[in-house]
C-alpha cells in the first residue's frame, strides 16, 4: 500500500465514526499501521499521516478516551469544517468538477490535497456525464491548465453553425469552464473583442499554443457575471397564462422572468435556462393560474408535480 492510499483509508476511517476511533483501533483496521515491526514504527507512521492530512486541510478532531480515567485520544475528522460542501454546488459545477478531477487524473496532473478531498467526497458528484457533442480532451486539459496559471490561451474556432460558420483565430484569457444543456462553454477574455465571451467547446477547432501570463483583474468570478454572460447566448421566449384569482397570484419578477399583466391575461418573457425556476414559480401559484404557454412548460410542470405526488 502506497503512502497516498494509506492516508485516503485513514481520511475514509475517520469521516465515518461518530465518537472517534482510538489509536489501537485505528492501528486493527489498516494494513500499513497493523503490520509494522514495531508498535513504534506504527507510531511513528500514524504521526506522520495524521500531521500531513492536517496539512491537507483536513480537520481532526482529538479527544480523551475517557475523561476521567485515561490519557488515551480518539480521533475523528469533521466534516463539515473540512470540505466544500459539493451538495450545496449546481449540477453543472459538479459535472464539471468530475469531468475535471478525471482528466486531470490521467495525466497525474491533479494535486494530492485535492484528491483526497474529492474521493473522499465523491459520494455528492454526479456517477455519470452526459455530453452532447464529442469534445477535445487533450484541449479540455489545456483549459483547466491556462485557468489555474492565469495564462493566454490562442485557439482556431468556429462561429456561427457548421454549414456557414466563419473561423478564425482567437486570443483568449479563459476563466471558467462551465456544462450547460449538455454542452461544455468556456468563459474567458477575449483579447481580440476586448470583451468578455463564450466559447462552445466543440466549435473550438483546435488548440495552438499557450500564451504569456495575464496578471490583469477581470470580475468574470462574480456569479451574476457568468449567469449574464451564459444567457446572452440564450433567446428570450414568450408565453401567457390565464389568472384565476389576481389577488393570490405573486407578481413578483425575478432574474431572466418578466410578467405583464392585462386583466385576467398574463404575459411573460423567459430565458431558456429559467426554465426550472420558472416552473416552480407556476407550481407555487397553481391555485390561481390557468392555460399556460408554451406547451413545454406545461409538460414540465405536469412532470414536477406527479414527481411531488409521487414523493408523497
């Protein structure tokens, strides 16, 4: 067993007690530690791991086996103070976190602090990754590498769709990398616009070289940022509904959704990607609205329902 290995079985030994687990214990329950020569060696071994996985970020809990008669500790690591908390994170920053974390893997890329921290959390991300067009690994890993370094990046890429598109070489500070409807998007400063831009993955044609260092500050890291930026590639789309009972109904507009109201008609304006939020809003006023459009949201309204019932 590798020293790596090792301390991953010790992080996944001590996230899963709930009152901790004492030397002893932990020495019966991993083979480096229960077969050392020596009870010394074992100590020795299991300070070094527990020093280096506290190093990591990991936090361990010490604690008197039996406070009033023993001066034997137990050992447990907190969660919650030693994790992002992946379940908090959107389907589409975890998918490209695993998508990441894989390819990093391969090319042993990935750092030790991380991996440990992702396997040991891997039970929040996603098992499977559906991508609707096939995308370039090699470029994907290219990416990740000039977001970490804050590096330029120059690429040929394709605009516009397949049959009339126009390509042409770009300069780019990328910044982040995000899935949405299936497709991978790079977010980044283009040096070419002077602007900020999306780039879909599987229009870029191929990756040319990496460029010097940009130290300038962008903002792009504001989350309302990359929302505004993701839904510029997005159309706006219309539909209507009919007020049962106006007094009821929250009129409230909120971001990508704009409601006008004529007497007993509604008419609203959406982006595609508020689709969910959108539902729910219908779902939360289903009392006092009738005969929404488009017939999509309505599909997907019936379907959260039954799922609502079904749970019931």
């Amino acid at each position: 067993m590798n020293k790596t290995e090792r301390q991953l079985n010790l992080v996944f030994l001590l996230l899963n007690t709930k009152r901790g687990l004492s030397r002893s214990q932990i020495q019966e329950q991993i083979a480096d530690y229960r077969e050392s020569t020596s009870q010394l060696s074992f100590e020795r071994m299991f300070e070094r791991d527990k020093e280096e996985i506290k190093a990591l970020g990991f936090v361990l809990d010490t604690n008197l086996l039996d406070m009033a008669s023993s001066d034997e500790f137990t050992y447990r690591i907190h969660r919650d103070s030693s994790f992002i908390k992946f379940d908090e994170f959107s389907m589409e920053e975890k998918l490209v976190l695993q998508m990441a974390v894989i390819y990093l893997q391969k090319r042993n890329m990935l750092d030790t602090s991380l991996n440990l921290k992702i396997e040991a959390n891997f039970e929040y991300l996603p098992i499977e990754v559906e991508i609707n067009n096939k995308i370039n690994e090699n470029f994907l890993v290219s990416v990740i590498r000039a977001i970490q370094e804050s590096r330029q990046i120059f690429f040929d890429y394709m605009s516009g769709n397949a049959n009339e598109g126009i390509e042409s070489t770009r300069k780019v500070t990328p910044l982040h990398l995000m899935v949405k409807n299936g497709f991978y998007y790079l977010i980044g400063f283009s040096h070419d616009r002077k602007d900020y831009r999306v780039f879909r993955i599987d229009r870029i044609l191929r990756f040319i070289d990496f460029g010097e260092i940009d130290e300038a500050s962008y903002l792009i890291d504001k989350k309302d940022d990359l929302i505004n930026l993701l839904e510029s590639a997005n159309p706006i789309l219309t539909g209507s509904f009919q007020i049962i009972e106006k007094n009821k109904l929250d009129s409230t507009d909120f971001p990508g959704f704009n409601l006008i109201i004529n007497g007993k008609d509604a008419q609203f304006s959406f982006r595609s990607s508020m689709t969910d939020s959108l539902t729910r809003y219908f779902a939360l006023n289903l009392d006092c609205i009738s005969d929404i459009s488009p017939q999509a949201l309505s599909s997907k309204l019936n379907q959260l329902l039954k799922s609502k019932f079904n749970e019931k």
